[in-house]
C-alpha cells in the first residue's frame, strides 16, 4: 500500500474512531452509575480500569491526544485504589472528576473533524521528509538495512535505501544530512569505476559525513576505507547506539544554533552596518541603540557576544561592561568594544576593566566576522564545559535549574504556557548491575539523542543527575506535551540496546506539569515530581500529567 492510499485508510479509521468516542466513554459511565447507586462489583470496576486503560492507547494511535491524557490520568487513578472495597468519599470525588475531564475531551474530539486534530504551536521534530534529517544508506535490501532503517528512524532520521550511487548532482539535489555505506558490499558489487566515484562525491560534497560499515578491522581496511571518503568507520556486528552517537557526532556541525550577537551602539547607521556583516554570516543579531534599554535584550535575545561602542552618551562601554560583569549570568559573556581610540594605554585600560577585545573603527566586514566568530567560538566551548554534562551534552543539574526559573518567571509574567517533565529510566540499577556501567552509560546517552532528535530547538534539555531527565517545553500546554512525550516513551521502548552480543530494550517514565496551575519553578517541579512518582507507582513506562 502506497503512502496515499495508507493515509486514506487511516484517515476513515480514525473519522470512525472519533464518531465511536461517545459510546466509549457511555460504557464507562454506565458502570461509574453502579457506583452511585451504591451498587459495587469489583469485576465490574476492573472492566471500568480496563476501559480507561484502552482508550488512553488508542487515543494517542488516532491523533486524539487530549482523549488519552484523560484517559491515562483516569486509569492511573483507579488503579491505585483496592478494587475490593468501594472508593471513599475523596476517592469517588476524584474518580468523578476525572471522568468528567475524559467525556469533555471525547465531547471535543467528536466535534473535530479529521484535518482539525490538534498540533503544537511549533513541530516537536521536523517532518519525516525534510531533507535536513534525510540518511541515504547504500546496501542491498535485507533484515539487516530493514533493521537500520528503523531503529535509525526512532531518532528522527528519514532513511532513504539505495543499491547504487549517484552522480554529484544527484547527490548535491538531494542533500543528504549524511550517507552511511556498507563497505563490504561496495566493494564486492561495485565496480572499479563506481569506486572511484566515491571519491568524485567526496569533491562536490567535502562537508558531507560518510559512514562505512564494514566486518575487517585492521588497519589497512580502515586505510583503504579513508582513502574513498570515509569519515568514520563502524565495525561489524554493528552496535546501532554507536552508530547513533557517530551520526549524531559527525552531523551535530551542521545543527549549531547560530551565533547570537548583541550590538550597543548609539549610531544607528553603524548598528545596521554590524548587523547586516554579521547576519551575512549567518549570525543573529539584536541592536540596541540606548544602552540604558540593554537589560531586557540580554534575558530574552540571550546574547553569546556584546559588540559595543566604547563612547556613547548617558553610559559609556565602559560603565555598561562594569555593569554587567557585576551579575553572575553575564560574567563570562565575551564583550568587544568598537572605538576610534588610538591610544595604546587607554585600550589595555578597556581591556582591564571588563573587555575581551578591543577593534578599531573604521572595520572590515570580514574582519568583524572573523573577530566575533573567534570569541564566540571559544566561549562557547568554555561555557559547555561549565554547564554542560559531561556525558550528554545537555545541560547540568545547576544551569538547568537556573534556566528551569527563568523559563517559568518569562511564561507567568507574559501569561503564557509551559510544560516541565521529569524522566526516569526504568530499572536502571538492575540494568547497571545485569550489562555493566558503560552500557548504562550508552542507554543514558541514547535518551539524549532521542530528545535532543525529537525535541524543537527551543526546547530546553538537561540531565538532572544520574538516570533523570528535565524537559522544559515553552509554549506547550499539558496536552500537546504529554503527547510529544508519549511519542519518544514509545520510541525509546523500541529501540534495541546491545551488551556483548545480548539485545535488550529498556523503557522510560515521565512526569508533566505545566503553567499555569504552577506559578514558580519549586512547584512546578514538585508537581512534576509527584506525577513522576506515580507513572513508576503504577508499573512505569508511562507519562503521566499532574492533574493538581
């Protein structure tokens, strides 16, 4: 079945699962009445869990995701009470409640139409066929480039399968993010001529990552494999999380945030001028002509650099750099002061007092570039190593906290939306102590792969110690978020883990709260934590949303 004719069919399945809500949810509330009529039977209410339990998967499969949220929470609930005794007064307020939530969401699914079911304000990933996630994997059809395909495609990527190689302009119309090539194969079928192409792609797309698997691993099969391209060499039997991490590794150059420059400058044609190089570079930029406004740029632009003249009236660079260094968040931000001055004293004298690099008007466009990429770059590096994970990449227990408030006082103070979820991998001690540390340590890496794969750019990352994992979603109710999370739940499930030969899968467990009800970072992340706790209360491997 072609994908059209598969998208039709599974668009009538899901108009007829819309239009079968309402005697769903009239099943459940026929057994809810038994209750109220002080009729209980436990069966009866084990069928009544059942029901919930069911809904809350299928919702999720047909795109009705603000049904299977409700769903989840109301099974969650029921199935921490004793199936024995009728619910107590609180408990069968609760249960009410809930169910309640569950008929409102079915109410509101059964007036959507198919083409109107709900999608986030921002993609959590690009779309399956945006060529900037695009592999092209050069193997013959078999289980092993079936099995490729789809573990690869739980992190994201869009493999497309090809048996032979293309032309340069193929391959430049294409615009593969990275090619990955079974090198026994290439070099048993290909030709001599097909050979030599690979260094001919090599020409017309040098920044292009090309991944060869191959069996042999001495030297001079690595050697013969760099002499055709390979820009990194993967040993058979193929560990797909080493082949994730390499993918991830040899394309993360071309995911970089640009860099994001603060210009101060009270001369709005030279502002515009500094702007306008160092957008061409690719940079983004913010311009702020009253150094007296420059406060409220720094918290929401987030600059990586502050290029600023150094004279300017009411604050001059230099008051504005003493400034700014007086606040821990902004001591290690780079600032370069713009002047005429051509006195060496009064420059280290600049330099001394808070500037990073002193440049001397009239500047080149190139060399402007070439100054700000060079600071920018290094202090990037350095602020990695002091607020990034050493293991993951995201960012660590303290700068996450700090970036968890910030994010939180933005969302209250515009009225806005935010969604917190805490992640648990389940049964990581057992895993540790079954598959070693290093496996641990791969599984930990895998999550961040996948999060950072499916996650939008704006989202913001951290490992919160251990197995645990933040999420900060701006701009995402509970709903939409518990159905982003329920996705990479699923994805992270099916994703095959290797130790010594041994395949294993591994789940995850989540807890989501938003803003509003919560109004500081302390109970969101309270709330977060309580609903994480009873995702593993109730069996793990499962996101549930804080109802409170």
């Amino acid at each position: 079945m072609d994908q059209a004719k598969f998208q039709e069919a599974f668009n009538a399945l899901r108009e007829e699962y819309r239009q079968n809500l309402t005697a769903k949810i009239q099943q459940l509330y026929d057994i809810w009445n038994q209750v109220d009529a002080d009729k209980w039977n436990a069966d009866e209410f084990v069928t009544f869990t059942r029901l919930a339990h069911s809904l809350a998967g299928s919702g999720a499969t047909y795109g009705f995701g603000s049904v299977s949220q409700a769903a989840r929470s109301l099974e969650v609930f029921a199935k921490q009470l004793n199936p024995e005794a009728p619910p107590n007064h609180f408990e069968h307020a609760q249960l009410a409640t809930l169910l309640a939530q569950l008929q409102e969401s079915a109410l509101t699914a059964t007036r959507t139409s198919v083409n109107e079911i709900h999608e986030r304000k921002a993609p959590a990933a690009p779309e399956p066929s945006s060529p900037t996630r695009r592999v092209t994997l050069y193997m013959p059809p078999s289980a092993s480039s079936r099995d490729i395909e789809m573990q690869l495609g739980y992190f994201g990527y869009d493999v497309k399968l090809c048996e032979a190689l293309p032309e340069c302009d193929e391959l430049v119309e294409s615009k593969p993010l990275a090619i990955v090539l079974d090198w026994d194969f290439a070099q048993a079928k290909f030709s001599a001529a097909q050979l030599a192409r690979l260094n001919e792609l090599g020409k017309c797309t040098p920044r292009l990552p090309r991944l060869f698997l191959a069996t042999a691993s001495d030297l001079s099969a690595r050697l013969q494999a760099a002499r055709h391209g390979a820009t990194a060499y993967l040993v058979k039997p193929l560990m797909m999380t080493l082949l994730t991490e390499t993918l991830n590794a040899q394309t993360s150059q071309h995911g970089d945030d640009p860099y994001r420059i603060l210009i101060v400058d009270d001369d709005a044609s030279l502002a515009a001028y500094y702007a306008t190089a160092l957008q061409s570079a690719g940079m983004q930029t913010r311009v702020v002509l009253n150094p007296l406004d420059v406060m409220p740029p720094m918290d929401e632009f987030r600059p990586d650099l502050i290029l600023t003249d150094l004279y300017m009236p009411h604050v001059n660079g230099l008051e504005l750099a003493a400034v700014l260094r007086q606040q821990e968040a902004y001591v290690s931000i780079p600032i370069v002061f713009l002047s005429g001055e051509t006195d060496v004293d009064k420059r280290l004298s600049a330099m001394l007092l808070g500037g990073d690099d002193y440049l001397l008007k009239p500047i080149e466009a190139t060399h402007l570039i070439s100054s700000v990429s060079s600071r920018v770059r290094r202090a990037r590096i350095l602020r990695a190593l002091a607020e990034r994970d050493s293991l993951t990449g995201l960012l660590n227990h303290t700068r996450f906290k700090e970036q968890l408030g910030i994010e939180v006082a933005r969302a209250v103070r515009y009225n806005g939306e935010l969604s917190f979820i805490m992640l648990d991998i389940d049964h990581f001690k057992m895993v540790n102590d079954s598959y070693g540390h290093p496996t641990g340590d791969r599984i930990i890496k895998s999550l961040a792969r996948l999060l950072q794969q499916r996650l939008r750019k704006t989202d913001i990352l951290g490992r919160y110690g251990g197995e645990e994992f933040g999420v900060i979603l701006p701009e995402t109710n509970g709903s939409d978020a518990w159905g982003v999370m329920e996705e990479i739940r699923v994805a992270f499930g099916q994703i095959r883990q290797q130790s010594d030969g041994v395949d294993f899968h591994v789940t995850v467990s989540g807890g989501i709260a938003t803003v509003p009800p919560a109004t500081d970072a302390a109970m969101l992340n309270e709330l977060s934590d309580r609903a994480l706790y009873r995702a593993k209360r109730s069996g793990r491997n499962q996101i549930v949303y804080a109802m409170e």
